[in-house]
C-alpha cells in the first residue's frame, strides 16, 4: 500500500494494489475508486484533500508491516 499526496492539484492517493486502472467511479463527493478489468479496487483518490483532512498527520495502528518507508517530495532548486 502507498500513499501519495500531489500538492499542485490537492489530490491524496492511496493505491491499494498494483495494477492498470480500467475504470473509475466517484462514490461519494470529492472520492473516487479506480477499479482493474476484474473489479478489484486498486486505489482511492480524494480530491481537495487539504479541505477535507489534515493532511500533517498520519497515524497507523496494528499493521502487520514488514517495511516502513518514508519519503519526502523535494522541490526543485
């Protein structure tokens, strides 16, 4: 799972699996799924994300995780 946040268009993604998005659906204001040929869910996108959440914090809690990477998006010179 990855979670990414595009500051240019206020866009959080979380991508659930891997794979090629055929279709998309809006499933609630500002949310929408993107969706594999065999429906399966591979990501969440959340429009206006910076009105909708705050975005300086994250927290996990009993994750089974095997690795833990934290990036930071640098900003060109």
């Amino acid at each position: 799972m990855e979670i990414r946040y595009f500051p240019e268009s206020d866009i959080l993604y979380i991508k659930l699996i891997d794979g090629v998005s055929t279709e998309s659906e809006e499933v609630a204001p500002y949310v929408v799924l993107d969706f594999d040929a065999k429906k399966r869910v591979l990501g969440i996108e959340i429009e206006d994300a910076s009105q909708r959440m705050d975005l300086s914090k994250l927290e996990i809690s009993a994750l089974p995780l095997a690795d833990l990477v934290f990036s930071q998006q640098r900003m060109p010179a």
